[in-house]
C-alpha cells in the first residue's frame, strides 16, 4: 500500500510495525454489500457554514424546534457504542446511506485500585477487550463488522470518529486515564487502517480539518491537543506517494489547552469548517453532577482555544435505556436542507436516534 507522506509532529510512543489490518478481520454477511458509498462523499464547506448557522439559533427557550424523526433499530449487538459517521451523497436513499460506528466489545472489566490508588500515573486495571468498526445501512442493516486489534492488546477503547471526505480519523486508546493512545485512519472504500502516531495519554474524540491539522481530546476532553501533520519537505512532490510515513522521537505537539469550559464531558465530535479566523467542531456530551445527576448537551467551539462559541443543554433520553441522547455517537449532516443530528447512545442493543432542526 502507498502511504500518502505524513510528518506527525507529536509526543510518540511505541507503535507496531504494520502499518494496516487488511480485510480478513472483517465479517460481511453480504459482501457484495460496499460498505461504502462510492465515489465517497465530499466534505461541503457550505454545508457546515449553514450547520453552524442553523445550530446557532437553537437555545434553551427553542429546543423543541429538534424533532425526532427516525428510530432505527441496528442490527446485532453494538458492545459500547463510542463514534458515528455518516458516509453519504445529498441524494442517498436510505439503503445507500452508509453509518460507521466505533465500538468497544469489553471482555474483562477496568478495576479503580483500592483505597483512591494511583499506580503508574492512572487509577484502574487495563481491563480486555477489543475495538470494532460495525457499519450499517439507513434502514439498521448489519454489512459489516471490523474487528481492528487482536486478543492481549492494551490500547483497545476505540473512541469518537470524524470523517474528513477521504478518511475516517480515529483513536485506539487503553481504557483508563492517564494511559497511552493510537490515533489511526481508515480509508473506507479500501477497507484498510493506518497508524499513524502513539501518544503518552488515553485519547478520545478527534477531528481533522483535511489540510493536515488534527485535534483529539483526552480522558473526559479536560485536554485538547492539536497535531500537525505535513509532507516531508526534503522529497520532491512527485515522489512523496512513494515516501514513507515518517515517525520520529522526542517531537512534541504543536499545542496543548486545557478545556475552559466545565459543562460536559465531550464524547464524540465533528469538525465543521473554518469560519472567519476561526475553525470549529460540534461535540456532544454528558456529565454527572453533584447527587448523580446526569446532564447531556451539544457544544460549538473553536478548536483551538477550546473556548464554546455556542452551547445548549440536551436533555432527551431514549425509551428502551433511559440513556441520554448525546452519550457518545454523534454526527450531524445537512440533508434536504435541514440539519439533522444523529445519536446512538445505547449499549448493547443499539438504536439509531434522528433529529431533525425545523
């Protein structure tokens, strides 16, 4: 495989000598069935400027302006659902609309360390497990599930996605604080993962702006980190298809940011452009307050500072659960005109949840 020439400037740790998982880990019941739309569907820069614009006229006193539309139940068990992307033309019916969802399939449990313990930086046993990519059609259909690590590797916590018009971008990370993490990308019409860099710290959400800058957030999205990822200035244009990925050592990140603000944990999310002097992402969320309260919210901002350009509370829950709507997968689209949200918050026996801004 030729691996397009990235020089990731960032914090690496260890990281396997494949560079991809080819399709044998994958079971497709039809494999005739793409699991992706083809040719892939392009990221519309006016498209996330009327998103954002939409988005920003929803408040507190207006939230019932979001309708639920659409319940699709998914076929087969969804372990813990973490991401969602939507692979789809403006015109798709809903058998050709494609959803790749991240997964976790936990085998043994993380285990907090008696007594309030810290060992090794972190406070909990790695547990087991292993990370799945399941994709659906529109109507819940089952095409395809990807399992992307083997039995005994600690980094399998597969985390929020985001889908750039080339790529899906996304985190294999242990499933504790304080850990390490894999960020990787998946080409989905060649059903092959790359590995791009390890870092010194769980990673969870993730979003690439498609010119080369990624920003992933950590345990909880207390911490953004952009990266920077660039074709090696030494090969002439002509062979950097043919140049290797270039890891290094000792390379820090471009920028580290503390998240100012404390309202949710953010969970999955998606970048929506450059607006003016600004670039932006929509996360979802949830946190649990003093007294167990549980709250769940849709937040706008800049992906640099971190700094909410918009937020609103969120607080629909799903019939079968009672899970909040915007625990883990969300993705967002704007499809005959309308901005439509897409939510996929149970565990388990999972359901597709569709809103719609009217």
């Amino acid at each position: 495989m030729n691996l397009t020439p990235l020089l990731a400037l960032a914090l690496l740790s260890p990281v396997p000598s494949t560079s991809h998982i080819l399709t044998m880990n994958i079971t497709r019941p039809s494999p005739a069935i793409p699991l992706a739309p083809s040719p892939l569907p392009a990221r519309i820069p006016e498209d996330d400027r009327n998103i954002v614009a939409a988005l920003k006229t929803l408040s507190r006193s207006n939230l019932s302006r979001l309708k639920l539309i659409k319940k699709i139940p998914l076929q087969g068990p969804l372990w813990e659902p973490e991401g969602i992307v939507r692979l789809a033309s403006p015109t798709a019916t809903d058998d050709e609309e494609r959803f790749w969802v991240s997964a976790g399939e936990y085998t043994a449990p993380t285990s907090k360390y008696p007594d309030g313990e810290w060992r090794d930086g972190t406070d909990r046993t790695p547990g087991a497990g292993f990370a799945h990519f399941v994709v659906f059609d529109g109507r819940g259909k089952r095409l395809g599930d990807w399992v992307v690590t083997k039995e005994g590797d600690i980094e399998y916590h597969n985390g929020g996605i985001d889908y750039d018009g080339t790529h899906i971008w996304a985190t294999l990370s242990q499933y504790r604080p304080n850990s390490t993490g894999t960020v990787v990308r998946i080409d989905p019409a060649k059903l092959e993962l790359e590995r791009l860099f390890g870092v010194d710290d769980h990673q969870g959400g993730i979003v690439h702006n498609g010119i080369g800058t990624l920003t992933t957030l950590n345990w909880g999205g207390r911490k953004a980190t952009r990266w920077t990822l660039s074709p090696s200035s030494s090969v002439p244009p002509s062979q950097q298809q043919q140049h290797p990925l270039i890891r290094g050592a000792s390379v820090s990140p471009a920028t580290e940011t503390i998240n100012p603000s404390h309202w949710i944990d953010y969970q999955d999310c998606r970048y929506l452009g450059d607006h003016g002097k600004q670039e932006v992402m929509l996360c979802s969320g949830i946190a649990t307050l003093a007294g167990g309260v549980e709250v769940g919210g849709l937040a706008i901002m800049d992906t640099q500072t971190m700094v909410p350009l918009w937020e609103v509370p969120f607080m629909e829950r799903t019939e079968a659960q009672g899970v909040l709507m915007t625990k883990n997968p969300m993705d967002v689209a704007l499809v005959n005109g309308r901005v439509r949200l897409y939510f996929a918050p149970e565990e388990g026996d999972s359901v597709l949840y569709v809103y719609e801004l009217q």
